[in-house]
C-alpha cells in the first residue's frame, strides 16, 4: 500500500541527505530526471534486479535541454557525475570533462546502441564524442553505470563505469517533426526528422539538425550539422536494424586562462580574432620568436593572446545489427560497424614564423580515425541460470600528425577551413590498434528474492605506433600490448519487497594504453618511452559498492558506498605551457584511493510537483608519492585533480496538462588542478530554469510546444572547465594556463512539434 505521506524510510534518507549537505557523512552522491510527465520519466534509480548501481534518463528529459544542448547536460543531472563545459550547450569539445567517482572521462565507457564510442577525447583517436554520433533529439534513453559497466560493454577504457546512449526506433507513423530555437549569443538551431512508417520494406528516418552560436565572449562561433538515418525491419522472431549518422562540427576557440590573468583582466580576456594585426603585434613586440624557437625576449604575455584556434570535425559513423529470438529461451545480436574520421585542432602560434616572413604560422594537430568492428552476443536461460557470453573485435587505424602551415601577413586563413599544403610537417604516426574482449556471465536465481551473478572478461589491446615522418631520437615508436586475461566480476541482489532491495558487488578493470603522439606512452619523449617500458603497466581498478534500492508510486530513492582501489595510474606531468606542445613527463603515481556515498531521491508530491534531491561526498586521493627523473613529488595523501568532495544538485519540477517547467540548483565544491593540491578553484552555486506551454494542435501542428529555458540565472562568474591544457604539479602563483570560465546568464527560446 502507497502513502504520499513520507514514510519513516524516506524521513531517514532526508535527514541523510541533510546530514551529507552539511558534511557530516563522509561520502554522497545522485541525481534527478524531471519530464513534462514524471511518470513518463525513465529513471532507473532504482535499478532493479542489477548488482552494480545504473540510473537511466529518458528522451522527454533529453527534450527539455535549450536548444542544441549536448545529451552531457543532462547526463550532469545523475550521481556522481561532474560534467563541464566552457559553453552554454556543453558541445564546446576542448573545454568539456567529466568526471564519475574520481574517473575522468579518459578512464570511462562509452557507446552508442552499444557500438563504442571510445573515451571520447579531444584528440580524437578511438571514436567520436557523442554530440557528433547522434542529434540530441534521436535519443531516447541514456544509462550511466557509475562503478562498472556490463562485462559485456564494447569499451577497454572503462575502469569507472559506462555510459551508454541508444537511439530512437523509426515510428510505425508517417509524419516529420521539429525543433526549431533562437536565443543568446545570436542562437540558431534546426532539426527535422522525417518518418516513413512503417512498410513493407520496415520503417526509417532521417533527420537534419543545424546549430549555430556565437561564443559568449570574443569573436567566433560553434558550427555543426548533422545527418542521422535509420532503418528498423521486424520479421519472425528478428529484428534487423541499420544506421548512418555524418557531423560537420567546426567550433573556433576560447583562449585558456589562468587564475592570474583572471585576477588581472578579468574573464573577458580572449583571442584578438578576427584582429590579425593586433596579434602580429603581440608576436612582434611581446614573444620576440624565430623559426628556431624563442628569442631572449620573450614574456608570458606573449601566451596572453592568440590569433584563433579551433577544432574541425568530420565524421561518418554507420552499422547493421541483427538481433534473433530463436525461443524464449535463447536469443542472439551481432553487430558490424565502421567509423571514419577528419580532424584538425588548429592554433595560429606565434613560436615558428611562416616562410613568407609573417611570425606567426597554423599548427594543426590533425586526426584521421579509420576503425571497423564486429560485436556478438548470445543470451541463454536453463532453470535458474541466464548465461550471457558475448564478443567484440575492433580493428582501428588512426593517423595522428603535427604540422605547419603559412599564414599571409594581409589575408590570413580562417580558422573554420582545413588548410592545405603544410610547410613543416613536425612529426606523423600511423598507429594500428587491435582490441579483443571476450566475456562469459551467469545470473543465477537462488530464491524470489535472491540473486547471483558471476563472471569474467578478458581484454587484449596491442598497439603498433609507426613514426612516419620525426626524429626517432624524441620521438617514441614500436609495440605495446595491454593485457588482463581474467577480470572478474560478482554481484547479488535480494529483495525486501516489491518496492525495494539490497545490492552488492565487486569488479576488476583495467584501461588499455592511448594510441597517440599527444596522449598516452607514445606522447613522451623517445628516453622517456624507453625509461618507462620496462616497467610499464596498464592502470586497473577494484570496485566494491553496495546499497539499498526503493520504488513505489510516489518515491525513486537510492543509498549507494563504494571503495575503489585504483592501481598504476599514469599521469602525464605538463612542462612549459600546454599548447606549446612539449612532451609531457609520464610518471607511474601508484595507487589511489576512491570511497564515497551516494543518496538520492525523487518525490512525486502530487498536483503536478515532483522534487528531486540528491548529494555526493567523496574522498579521492593518492596514496604514494611519485618520481620522475630522479625527483621525488609529495602527493601521498593530496586530493585526486578535478574530483570535488562534494556535490548537491536538487530540482523543482511543476507540470499540468497545460504547462510545465522547473528550477534546478546545482553545486558544486571545491576543485584542485595541481597534484601538489597547491591551486585550486572555489565552490561554485549555479541556478537554472525552464518553463513550458503545451500548445496541443495549433496552426498546422500537433503536439507542439513553446518552451523558455534561462541558464545560469544569477549570472555567477565562475570557473567551469580546468585542466584544458593538462594539470601541473604546482602553481603557486597561478599562472597556469589551463582554466576556463563558465558561460554567463542566457535565455533561449524553442517551439517544438509535428506536421
């Protein structure tokens, strides 16, 4: 029987929670999914009959982002989750980072409709990040597995979890819908997607989305169009369905500050483009550089300001899946798909002059993904067994290149266009990654109440780095092969009753090794390669979490500890300014520590309201010191980078048969960028808002919607994103460039429908 009265359980989790907020538990976290219908939401907080804890938001959340916002800023709404970005939409790929119990997002999982997605880098080297792979609109669901993903899960960075997107099936109904919105900053963002229905060919869709928004500060926009496709046919006991999505995505840069430059300009500060003369004068008056690097007069302020930088991305990402119910009790899915990619990250430096005399050039780090691969899987129920075994394969050709390219004094190149005819071509690498996962589980049910789950996987990733054109002398090349052939994971579930249960579990992971020149073993100097590969080993993680579950008409709650053991973590120690493109120091920190607890809740209080409250305590440090050329560095102790101990988020939600709307607070406390713990950037508070009108059928439409969404509404200065040039030791003065402030207030209109 159901109450809306709060139950003694649910005034405990609240005084928990209120306890956690005012830090006198050591360890919190959650999240919130609001909807115009919240019984329409999908939020798995309970995650029943699952071992590890996984939470899920569904599409109607997805559509109630402004326009153009990445599919990240709700994911930010889930426990434990610390999602920034430098723009309002959190698409501006150099600046986003998140974070998931002290795991960046280097040491997480991705996929779409369970094909990988890799770690989602800006470098690029293994997949796409997911607002280039599918328009927020095709979404219909996104699960975060916050310990662990599925043994099954196609990725082999996955040491803290997954996060998995699947899109939207092709309607059985013919018809096109939209998105159309406008706002700050000169907005403009278009999707159309139309429906076939179903025939007797199956049913599809495709759709087009265009999204174009000036910076909030300086000169430059964030471009992109996408195209998505669809095809689903249902036969028998089959269902075989097959996808194209291609992204144009071209976003000019915001120059990376430092505490101190902020101190001393303010936030506004930025590259002078489209004022090319105004950076030939910085690099003439203020670096004083050659073509063999710097002059004696050379000042920081020469890294003040630049011309421009950007990121281009294109991409074409396709694949054909069958999925078989050959009974009720068994059944199988193959998949085969293949990823094509053309990046550049383009920065007009001022360090190497142009051959026509200009001192400044266009150095591009450019990026040519070439991956293919094949997944299976066969599920397979005998009495209380469900046994899953499951299999993927990719194969991935990756070119990573450095080079250099003129820029006319009078007509310089834009930064929006790939530029052609390099002068100077630094270095080039063809990296060629093989990466096998094979796994085997058994879910056993031992009573109505109680079950238990038991498996493995192993995971081999063999990279082969060919150093096309450089000096092998810095220049690192040869094989490394990441490998674990058994990682283990147990779990089990027991149910208290219909509403609510136990869970447990325990898993080992390990992340492969970064197949780059700037990132991961090959991005270090050719003695520093050497020096580390003898001892070089792949980072791995235990995870062990537990917690209670509850589920009924009126509340979603969740109290989830963990404690991870996380082994051989490799950082790459930043020398010299970031951009600069010095090869990082690669140091083995040994161990680090990550326990936390997690608290959630999410109230349908009737008469349209819900509430969600949710708060976060971790405790994330290293747990040795380290040493990198002969120099011992104190961290044991010191508080993992970018992991704040503390995060509270809660959402007011109000919806009607007419109208709808919420207001949402989030916090966040404190973060350090240096591992000596030495700098760091406040706590910050930020408030946003939404409100909606349901027009139904008006005008031609049916189902539409006119919706006001306000960001950021106190307009809080503060910093979002750090570490955007990598993270130092120490920066006791604050001159680390490697900071970026967040977006000021914003408002953006939308109407949304079908035709």
């Amino acid at each position: 029987m159901t109450s809306k009265t709060p139950s003694f359980a649910h005034t405990t989790l609240y005084a928990a929670l209120a306890a956690c907020v005012f830090g006198s538990l050591p360890s919190m976290t959650w999240a919130q999914t609001q909807n115009t219908q919240l019984d329409k939401v999908e939020i798995t907080a309970n995650g029943k009959g699952s071992s590890r804890q996984v939470e899920s938001i569904s599409s109607a959340e997805l559509n109630q982002l402004m326009p153009g916002g990445s599919p990240m800023l709700a994911v930010a709404r889930l426990p434990s989750v610390n999602f920034q970005s430098a723009d309002t939409f959190g698409s501006y790929e150099w600046s986003e980072r998140i974070t998931v119990r002290g795991f960046n997002q280097n040491q997480l999982g991705f996929t779409l409709d369970d094909l990988p997605l890799g770690d989602m880098s800006y470098g690029n080297l293994n997949g796409l990040h997911i607002s280039r792979a599918v328009a927020t609109e095709n979404i219909s669901r996104t699960t975060l597995s916050a310990g662990t993903g599925s043994l099954s899960t196609a990725s082999s960075s996955n040491l803290g979890g997954t996060l998995q997107f699947y899109s939207k099936d092709p309607s059985k109904e013919r018809g096109t819908s939209f998105n159309v919105g406008t706002g700050s900053f000169n907005t403009g963002h278009f999707f159309g997607r139309y429906e076939t229905g179903q025939t007797d060919m199956g049913r599809a869709y495709a759709s087009l989305t265009s999204q174009t928004s000036n910076k909030w500060k300086g000169t430059g926009a964030d471009r992109q169009v996408m195209f998505n496709s669809k095809w689903v046919n249902e036969f028998g006991g089959n269902k075989l369905t097959a996808f194209f999505n291609s992204s144009d995505r071209r976003e000019v840069d915001y120059q990376d500050l430092s505490l101190a430059m902020i101190n001393q300009f303010g936030q506004g500060i930025d590259n002078t483009y489209p004022n090319f003369g105004q950076a030939l004068n910085i690099a003439n008056t203020v670096c004083g550089n050659t073509v063999n690097g710097k002059a004696t007069n050379y000042t920081p302020a020469c890294d003040y300001q630049y011309y421009a930088g950007s990121g281009l991305r294109q991409d074409q990402i396709s694949g054909v899946s069958l999925k078989s119910n050959f009974d009720d009790n068994l059944s199988t899915k193959a998949s085969v798909y293949h990823h094509n990619n053309n990046g550049a990250g383009t920065w007009y430096t001022p360090y190497v002059a142009s051959p026509n005399g200009s001192p400044i050039s266009e150095r591009t780090t450019e990026y040519a993904i070439n991956r293919s691969g094949v997944l299976g899987e066969l599920n397979y129920t005998a009495g209380i067994h469900a046994i899953k075994a499951a299999f993927w394969y990719e194969d991935n050709l990756f070119n990573n290149a450095r080079r250099y390219y003129s820029v006319s004094p009078t007509a310089p190149s834009s930064p929006y266009d790939f530029p052609s005819n390099p002068f100077y071509t630094q270095w080039q690498y063809q990296f060629d990654t093989k990466t096998t996962v094979v796994s085997l589980e058994d879910s056993v049910t031992l009573s109505p109440t109680t079950t238990f789950n038991f498996g493995a996987k192993s995971l081999n990733s063999s990279i082969t780095g060919n150093l096309q054109v450089g000096d092998p002398s810095s220049k690192p090349q040869g094989s490394i092969t990441a490998s674990k052939p058994f990682l283990p994971q147990i779990g089990l579930t027991y149910a208290l009753d219909r509403s609510s249960e136990l869970f447990a579990g325990v898993a080992q992971n390990m992340r492969a090794y970064q197949a780059a020149g700037v990132a991961g073993p090959f991005s270090t100097s050719t003695p520093g390669f050497k020096a580390i590969l003898s001892t070089l080993r792949p980072e791995t993680s235990t995870t062990y979490e537990a917690g209670w579950r509850f589920n009924n008409d009126t509340h979603q709650d969740l109290v989830s500890v963990y404690d991870i053991e996380f082994k051989d973590r490799w950082l790459g120690i930043q020398v010299g300014p970031g951009i600069v493109g010095n090869p990082s120091v690669l140091a083995n920190v040994g161990g680090v520590s990550m326990k936390g607890i997690e608290v959630s809740d999410s109230w349908k209080m009737g008469s349209g309201y819900s509430w969600y409250n949710g708060a976060s305590v971790n405790k994330s440090t290293y747990t040795s010191n380290y040493v990198s050329n002969g120099v011992t560095y104190n961290t044991n102790g010191n508080t993992l980078v970018d992991t704040p101990s503390m995060l509270f988020k809660s959402i007011l939600s109000y919806d009607t048969a007419a109208y709808f709307g919420n207001l949402s607070l989030d916090y966040m406390g404190k973060r350090f960028y240096t591992y000596s713990n030495d700098a760091s950037v406040p706590s910050r508070t930020l408030l946003n808002g939404m409100i909606g009108y349901k027009l139904g059928n008006a005008t031609g439409m049916s189902d539409a919607v006119l919706q006001l969404s306000i960001t950021n509404i106190t307009d809080q200065k503060y910093i979002s994103t750090i570490g955007s040039n990598g993270f130092s030791y120490s920066d006791p003065q604050g001159t680390s460039q490697t900071v970026l402030p967040g977006a000021p207030r914003a408002l953006f209109l939308s109407l949304s429908g079908k035709l």
